[in-house]
C-alpha cells in the first residue's frame, strides 16, 4: 500500500512538473551538467512535500524526543539500529572484495552483540574497530556503475541521493534483517522503523538547523553536500586515487584573481 | 654510536615539524580559536568579534567571495562586490559562531600537508571524536604567511558549497548580486536574534 503511494506519489509529480530545461550559455551548460540534476522541477516538488512532512512530524517528534529521552539512552537506540545492519553492510563488504571492511564488521557485530548487550553498548567503537557502513551503492559502483551514480534523486521522506545509490537503498532495506526477522509482526517491524527513523532524525537536527538557516536555497545546498560526500563514500572502495590525480574536493580556482 | 643516531633523529623530527609552516598557521589559527572564543568566558558578543578579526585575517575573502560568486562576479560593480563580500563575511561569522556552542572538548590532531594545485597547499587534521571528523585546509602562500582558501569536511568543500547555493539562489532571482546580499542580510539577522533567544 505504501509503495503504491509513492509510486502515484511521483508519478503524478513527474507529471505535472518535467523536466529542467537546458541551458544554452556555455558557462550555465557547465553548471548544468555538473549539478546533473535534470529532474530539477519534481525533486524539488518531493523536498517541498518532504520539508511539510519535517516541519508538521517528524522534526516536532524528534525535538520532543530529544526533549524527554536521556542521551544515554538515545546513545543505545543508535547502537542497537546501528549493531542489526551490520549483516547487510558484511554482506556488501563481500561483495565488494573488501577483506579488511567485512573483517572491521564481523568483529563489530561480535563484540557489540555480546559485551555491547544485543548492541546497547557500541564498546566496537571504544575499542577502536571502526565502522565502514558498506552499502549497495558503492557495491553497484565496485561492479562498475562509477562516476556521480547518474542524475539527482531526491527520495521521498529519505532525502538527497542519485539513480545508483536509491536503488542500493532499497536493495539494503529489503536485505535488512529486522524484514525478515519480523516477516510475520508487520506492525512491531514497523514500529521498530518508526523509532529508527525518529532517532536518526534527532541526530541529524543540529546540521539540518544549521544548514537551513545559513543557506539561501538549502535544496541546493543538500544537493551539493550529499554529492561531495558521497564520493568519498564510493572512493574508499574504489581504491585510493593515483598519486598526482586530482582529488574530488579540489575546486578549480582558474577564474580567482588573487590578491597579495 | 646509538645515542647519536638516536640524538640525530630526534634532531631530524623536531626539524620536520618545525619546518612545515602551513601546519604551524592552521594550528596557531585553531588554537587562538580555541582559546580566545571557544572555551573563553567572555559574553557572546565579544566572542563574535574576536572570531570576525581570526576569521578575515586568516580567510582570503575577496578570492573565496569570487569564487562562489562564480560568473556574477564579473558583472557585479565595485559596490556591489564590496556589499556582497561584507554580507557574506557577517553571514559565515555567525554561522561559524553559532557551531562552537557544540564544542564538547575534541581535539584536532595534525597529520601533515601537500601540494594543491597553483603552489597551493593542504593541511589534513583529524577532529578526534566517537566519529573521527576528517578536515582539510586548503591554504595559498600570501606574504610570508598563508590565506585560507578552503576548508573540506569530510569531502565537502566549503567554498564549493557556497557557490552552488549561490548559483542556485541567482538563478532564481535575475542574476542579481544585490538581492543575495539582502538575503543574506536577512539570515544573518535571523541567525543573530535566534541565538540571543536561545
């Protein structure tokens, strides 16, 4: 039922909105492209529906969240959503032929399982086991899908993300082992979606009040953050750079007439 | 004979270190941050201003503000450059004010820097936290010191940002470099009496 509604959700956007024009200024062109942002009309008309569904829920929920719950307990929530992914990022960590992540996941999981108290407790992380969230995104980007993941997605409740890294989302989220956990307790495996969804927005209220009140457009400046810091995402299982090659963070200074 | 080689790379260390002045700025700049504004006593008001003077003295302004400008610099006049520049400056003060309030004692710890592109440097750091917090300083020799040019958190460079929300902004509103200067008037306002009710 759900997904039927987003898909007439977009559908009816897609519609009504099309596609952004392309520029015939080859210094807009440039731009453009570099945005690769072609559905421009209907992602914004999704963050706008996303934006009322933060203002009127889920950020008036997550700030009396934050409120009533003691961080030491929002703390456990966070390790204990964080401790059952570990299977999917394992999973991913395999198929992308990285030895030394799946080695850092398996030994997370076992730790936090076990001294962590079925993950309450991220002790991994105080042991200094680091936390490499494999996803199928960068998965999809190691079988050979590089480059920016395709055009601009801005997905329906989740936020900024591309072609690539929305389907890896999806493909995580049905490999999630909560799903099939609960296959039979629909309305618990929803609830238990439900407080994962709402933790992780507290945690995230502070960048996003921070964001939107220094940005002038802040659909624009999600756009641009997700991409940048997805690349480094997707570089770290692709490999390092060849030394000498341009990082990604280097922006072009060319047109700057600097002054002594 | 150990002793000396021991003595001699003691010698050599201290000399690696000192000698990487673009490690020593950004330090100095990160500690007079610290402790002038950070973790200092004084009111807020004091606090933003110490910052301001840290922040344009550090900061190579008119080459940031014309990078995120992007092509509208070249149009603007001189005055509305100069009105830009200032707004923005006001803007990015605030902001960078506002974020110490979280600063919950991380350190940031130095790993060394390299060659960017045009003589430019980098200097990586590390803020230590539960999440290490990966920052690079992008720096250009100016005098017999350095300007910073950028800062990337994480893969997300600053000035790259600014200027695709800019871009973005004038798009929509005629290419005008007068109406993002007032809008950005209007956030840093809006940020100012925020923090005062706060």
């Amino acid at each position: 039922m759900r997904k039927n509604f987003f898909v007439l959700f977009f559908c009816c956007v897609g519609i009504l909105t099309g596609c952004a024009t392309k520029p015939t200024d080859p210094e807009e062109l440039k731009a453009y492209e570099e945005v690769n942002d072609p559905w421009e009309p209907m992602n914004r008309s999704v963050h706008a529906f996303n934006q009322g569904a933060d203002k009127y829920v889920l950020k008036p929920v997550a700030t009396g969240y934050r409120k009533v719950v003691p961080s030491f307990f929002r703390d456990a929530v966070t390790s204990f959503f964080d401790n059952l992914a570990q299977p999917v990022h394992f999973a991913n960590a395999l198929l992308q032929g990285q030895s030394k992540d799946a080695g850092a996941v398996l030994g997370r999981f076992a730790v936090n399982s076990t001294f962590g108290f079925f993950g309450l407790f991220d002790v991994a992380s105080e042991a200094g086991i680091p936390n490499p969230e494999n996803d199928f995104g960068q998965t999809l980007a190691k079988w050979g899908w590089k480059g920016d993941g395709g055009p601009f997605v801005m997905l329906p409740v989740l936020g900024p993300s591309n072609v690539r890294d929305g389907i890896g989302t999806g493909v995580d989220s049905l490999a999630h082992p909560l799903g099939w956990a609960l296959w039979n307790e629909q309305e618990l495996h929803y609830g238990l979606l439900a407080v994962d969804g709402v933790n992780a927005r507290e945690r995230a209220l502070d960048l996003t009040d921070d964001l939107q009140k220094s940005s002038t457009d802040y659909y624009a400046t999600l756009r641009s953050m997700s991409r940048q810091n997805r690349k480094k995402k997707i570089n770290a299982v692709l490999g390092e750079k060849e030394s000498g090659e341009k990082p990604d963070y280097e922006v072009d200074f060319s047109d700057v007439e600097w002054e002594d | 004979m150990k002793k000396i080689i021991c003595m001699l790379l003691i010698l050599l260390s201290t000399r690696v270190w000192a000698s990487d002045p673009a490690i020593d700025f950004v330090d100095h700049l990160a500690d007079q941050i610290l402790t002038d504004v950070v973790t200092s006593d004084k009111t807020k008001e004091e606090k933003e201003s110490l910052f301001n003077k840290a922040f344009t003295e550090a900061v190579d302004l008119k080459g940031v503000g014309q990078f995120v400008l992007g092509t509208a610099w070249k149009k603007a006049t001189e005055t509305e450059r100069a009105d830009f520049l200032q707004a923005f400056t006001d803007l990015t003060v605030k902001t960078w004010a506002n974020r110490f309030d979280a600063y919950s004692g991380q350190e940031i710890v130095f790993q060394g820097s390299r060659n960017a592109e045009r003589g430019q440097l980098y200097v990586d750091s590390v803020i230590q936290d539960k999440q290490p917090v990966e920052v690079i300083w992008r720096l250009r020799p100016s005098k017999d010191s350095y300007k910073i040019v950028d800062i990337i958190i994480e893969d997300v460079s600053m000035v790259s940002t600014y200027r695709n929300d800019y871009r973005s902004f004038l798009q929509q509103n005629d290419n005008s470099v007068p109406k993002l200067t007032e809008e950005l008037h209007r956030k840093s306002l809006e940020i100012g009496s925020n923090s005062k009710n706060n």
